[in-house]
C-alpha cells in the first residue's frame, strides 16, 4: 500500500520501483535532515531542487488496483 498525495505535489513521484527512483531517493536523503522527514520537507527539498524531480520524471505512475 502506497501513500497518495494529491493536489499540491501531485506533480512528484517519490516511490521505489525503478532504478530513477533509487537515484532521487538517494540524492534526496543527501539534503534531508538526519531525522524521519515530514511529507512536507521532501515536498519542499524536492519542489526547490528540479533537476532532482527531472531524475525519474519520465518513469510512468501505475495505476491502483481495486481488491
């Protein structure tokens, strides 16, 4: 089970299922702080860093599936 976040990051993927996402899931905990981050400071580090959602922007969300 996933966590969905809708509306204002909707435009972030942060979720390991590609080999992109293990590289931005490395750099981001780099510049997070040495603790559990709140939802709200892997959106703010990512929507200040581009290049960094730019990692694995071209990999495609899959869709839930209902059961």
């Amino acid at each position: 089970m996933g966590l969905c976040v809708t509306a204002f990051a909707n435009d972030l993927r942060v979720t390991l299922d590609t080999w992109e996402d293990l590289v931005l899931l490395r750099a981001l905990v780099t510049e997070l702080p040495d603790k559990p981050p709140a939802c709200s400071e892997v959106v703010a580090t990512l929507s200040a860093r581009p290049d960094r959602v730019a990692i694995n922007s071209g990999v495609g969300q899959k869709p839930l599936e209902a059961g």
